[in-house]
C-alpha cells in the first residue's frame, strides 16, 4: 500500500525523525508527500517532515485544505483556513480561521459550517 496522497499523524515522538522534531507537533494533521522505505516524508501548510511509517494513523481527507478560501455560512464572512486539526472525540476535522483583514478568528469551524469559495 502506498502511503502517499493520504493524510494522518503521527501520535508518538519515537515515529518522528530526528532532522523533524522541532518542526512536528504530535497529532498535527499532514499530508504525505513522499516515501523512502520505512519513512514517509509529510507536509502541512508550512513545513515538510519525515516520519516513520510504523507510526502513521491514517485519517480521511480533509474537505478544506490550508490557505483555501471559504465562507463561513452563518456569519457570511470570507476567511481562509489556517490550520486543519483532527477532533479525537468526534472522529472529524474542525478548522481555524484568518479572516481577509488577517485577523485570527477564536471558534472553530467544522465543515458543515463552511462553504467553498470560488
């Protein structure tokens, strides 16, 4: 099976290479980019990792990406999103959110709360 093109984290710092550490938080969701044996190398919004295979837990896809642009629906507010976390709970992405002016917004959102824009 090939890694690459599914999404996941990794939950424990023994999966996480050395030359990574400081730039991977645990549970941080990634997309992998690439695999070399045993490691998978992983990018989020910002930053490209390496990680062990062993310690990969898949997850779905997200339906919103970094930096993609979306409405929040009941507000009728443009924002993008800025980081796409995983709800250990609810077994479901939620999103955080920079509006247009570049201010943080607070609340998550989760995808039923938002709409793509064109």
């Amino acid at each position: 099976m090939s890694f690459i093109n599914t999404w996941g984290a990794v939950l424990e710092n023994e999966f996480i290479l050395s030359d990574s550490v400081s730039k991977y938080n645990i549970g941080a969701t990634v997309k992998c980019i690439a695999e070399d044996g045993d490691i998978i190398t992983c990018q989020n919004d910002k930053e490209t990792v390496n990680l062990l295979k062993t310690g990969w837990v898949e997850r779905q896809s997200p339906d919103f990406y970094w930096n993609e642009k979306v409405r929040i629906i009941a507000k009728d507010i443009t924002a993008r999103i800025e980081l796409i976390c995983w709800h250990y709970n609810e077994k479901r992405y939620f999103y955080h959110l920079i509006c247009e002016n570049g201010k943080k917004l607070s609340k998550r959102y989760y995808a039923d709360e938002l709409q793509k824009v064109d």
